[in-house]
C-alpha cells in the first residue's frame, strides 16, 4: 500500500504492509527517516527553508518550511517509538529547476536549511541526493527500511 506525500506535507508509518512516497522534489526537498529497530519510517516534502517567511501559513501547515517540518517529522516518529540515535535519514532534492539562473536559489537554500537544523541537533546524514536541475522521486518500503530515489524518468536505485 503506497502512502503519499505531497507538497509540504508529511506522513509516518509503522505498518510493515506501507512505502511511502514522495513525487517531482525539484526545488523542495524530502527528507526520510526510519528507526530499524522499531520499523518505524517518517517522509517530508518540504517548500521553504524558513517559516519567518510567513508565520500564518507556518501555523497552517507547518510541514510547508524546513525548521518546522523538520522537528515536526522526527516528533511524529518519537510517538511510534522511533529514537533519534538509531535513525537512518535520507535527504533528496534541492535541484535548480524552476529558477534557471538561479536569482532565488531556493533549492540551494533549503538544502543549507536542512543541514544547519541537522548540525544544530547533532543528526547525521546517511544519504543525499541534492542539487542539479532534475526532479526526484523517494519512496521507503517500512517492512525493512529501503529507500528507492528515482532522478528524472530513469529506473529507482536503492540508496
């Protein structure tokens, strides 16, 4: 059963029967974690690096920015007894593909986003897929934690 996640938006699972999957991260970016111990997976497709950009809309949807859907994805997981020290995160997209002469930077910019709340909080990447100019799809099967990236019409790879 296929999960999915759209734009600033956010799912967890621990249903072993469960992937769950994101679609076309250009400038946005996904981040997934999983708990292998306890089989319990989180994916966020990301907009903006920072919710002072506009407060009313970080408080709607909190999963729209990188410092408040960040620490709301790991949270998510804390409930299903996922802990930080045994997590696997994945971090995908950031690519240029809209803003081709790059004035607003965006991809660029939530990626250093992710990474600055990661160093504050002692989180380690395990895997990345950033920047460039092509989409990418993720998708994490919770049964045993894989996680697939597709780039832009080829065939998905295990990372």
């Amino acid at each position: 059963m296929n999960i999915i996640i759209g734009v600033s938006d956010m799912k967890v699972s621990n249903d072993v029967q469960a992937s769950l999957i994101t679609y076309s991260l250009g400038s946005c970016i996904g981040v997934a974690i999983y708990d292998p111990v306890v089989r319990v997976g989180g994916l966020l497709h990301f907009m903006l690096p920072d919710s002072t950009l506009d407060k009313a809309k970080a408080e709607k949807n909190p999963f729209m920015f990188a410092d408040t859907g960040i620490p709301a994805l790991f949270k998510a997981t804390y409930k299903l007894g996922a802990e930080k020290k045994r997590m696997r995160v994945v971090v995908v997209g950031g690519a240029q593909v809209l803003d081709q002469k790059g004035f607003f930077n965006i991809g660029k910019r939530n990626y250093m986003a992710v990474r600055k709340i990661f160093w504050k909080n002692k989180v380690m990447i395990d895997y990345e897929d950033v920047g460039g100019n092509l989409n990418r799809t993720v998708r994490m099967d919770i049964h045993n934690g894989d996680i697939w990236v597709k780039v832009s019409g080829q065939e998905y790879k295990k990372v």
